[in-house]
C-alpha cells in the first residue's frame, strides 16, 4: 500500500493525463479508425476481473488498443464485517493512466459522481459512499483528506462519453425517456459544469438514466450521430443485454461478467458486437 502522498501523487497525476488525453474533444472521447477498444460494464471493486482485463488487454504489447474503463468503485460487500476496499482498485487504474496514458480512458459514472458530490447512495442497507470514505480514511490514517481531495479531482476529470469512427458511443449510461427532453447533448462538446454535474444538469441525466425505450434510443441516435451505444450501469445477471437491437449493456463485476473488444477499423453490426462479447471466466 502507497503513504497518502504518493497515492494523492498519483491520482493527480492521472487526473491530469485524462484531461489531456489527446483523444478528448469537450467531454468526449474520439477513438481513431483503427485498432481496438475494449469496453467494460461496471467494476465496483471486483479486483479479480480487473486483474483478468490488464492481463487481455497487454496494453505494452498492442500499442494501439484502448481500453475503457467506469463504475469502478462501491464494493459488493457480502459479509457484515466487510469492508469496501475499491479504492485500491481505483488507484491501480490511476497507475495504470499513468503508464498508459494514451491507452487507458475513464468514463464519468453514477457512483463515482455521487461519491465527488458527497450524495448518498444506499445499497444493501449501506451508504456505501460513507462506507468508501471509512475505508480510505482506516488505509490513510495519515494523509486521508489528502487522499480524498486527490480522488475527487480525479474524478471530476473523467470524460462523459467516447465515440468511435464505426458509429459506437461508449457511455456509462444514457439518458432516461422522462428526461430525455430535459437533456442537453452538448455537454459532449464541452467540458462540463458544476450545473451539467448536479442533479437535473446534462452529465446527471447521462450517467444515471435507465429503462431506455426504442424511440429514445432513436433519438439519440440522430443527435449524436451513431448507431449503436454500449453502456454499464443496469445490472446484468447473466453479464450482458441488448436492449432494442442498439444498446448492448454490459456488467463486469461478478462472476458471469463480461467485457467488449470492438474493432475500430470494421464497419460494426449488431451481431459483430454480440458475437466478440468475452466472459472474465474464460480468461486465466
């Protein structure tokens, strides 16, 4: 385990290579038209995946994959004494920005956003955005606030969405159909607020949307000009679903997760996306 100074160290350090990232134009991500991206559903501290997703992806071997990754904090905790160590979690993703910078992308999520904002999100009877600030303060009893700042810059830098050459979007969520007429897609073109972040503004309604209906999705489609759209966000039992033959929603943090090699250079279907979808269990 880092001292405070060095695990604040280095999520600053991250945070400043992902608001430099030379693929960021506003709050989204451009991906080229060549290469690979590899798209995640929600982590939530499941460490053992993650470590499975670091050894695919090999980034110090294919210099031109991406790999996406959100929701990676707010541990599934299942005993009563448990504690949620998912910030361990997320400085080894910051540690890998910082040996990666060019490969390894952060998406802005519900989670995380609560957890800058200080909002309360209860689960399973805990307030697990308390109970994450516990468990930096029990590994940092030196330094904590130091760490927590760091974290929230951090953060705060993450992008909104990426777009790929093929007509993908990549976002943690999308916008509800009840407010969908309350959502401004221009947020993407820019870097976002303090109004776009609370509650009602343009990255709130993306990042906590769910239940999305066919004539939403269609809408999107023609506003931010693509075909398809992966997200997270709604949890996925069996790993994956395909809501309305365009959004395919991911989960990656449990057993039967899974995660989404896309090709950057090929025209994308849906059952292209479907058929390179990958379980963590069939990786060593």
């Amino acid at each position: 385990m880092m001292d405070s100074a060095r695990a604040g160290e280095a999520f600053l350090e991250a945070a400043e290579l992902n608001r430099t990232d030379p693929l960021l134009v506003g709050s989204l991500l451009v991906f080229p038209n060549y290469g690979q991206l590899v798209m995640t559903g929600d982590l939530h501290g499941h460490r053992r995946n993650y470590d499975k997703l670091v050894r695919y992806c090999a980034l110090g071997q294919h210099g031109a994959r991406h790999v996406v990754l959100h929701e990676l904090i707010h541990e599934e905790i299942t005993t009563v004494d448990g504690e949620d160590n998912s910030h361990e979690l997320l400085l080894a993703a910051a540690e890998l920005k910082r040996s990666f910078p060019e490969q390894v992308h952060f998406l802005q999520s519900n989670h995380e956003l609560a957890q800058l904002q200080r909002h309360e999100i209860t689960k399973n009877g805990r307030v697990v955005t308390v109970a994450f600030e516990e468990s930096v303060a029990r590994a940092y009893p030196r330094g904590y606030e130091r760490v927590i700042d760091a974290i929230g810059i951090f953060i705060r830098s993450y992008p909104l969405a990426g777009r790929t050459a093929n007509r993908v979007l990549v976002s943690h969520s999308l916008p509800s159909p009840q407010e969908l007429g309350y959502f401004d897609a221009t947020v993407l073109s820019r870097t976002p607020t303090a109004e776009d972040l609370a509650p009602g503004g343009a990255a709130h309604l993306l990042v906590w949307g769910r239940y999305q209906t066919s004539a939403t999705l269609e809408v999107l489609r023609g506003w931010l000009d693509v075909d398809y759209f992966i997200c997270g966000h709604q949890p996925q039992e069996s790993g994956y679903e395909v809501l309305h033959e365009r959004m395919v929603i991911l989960a990656s943090d449990h057993n039967h997760g899974v995660f989404l090699p896309l090709d950057l250079g090929r025209p994308v279907t849906l059952e292209s996306l479907t058929r390179n979808i990958r379980p963590f269990a069939a990786l060593e």
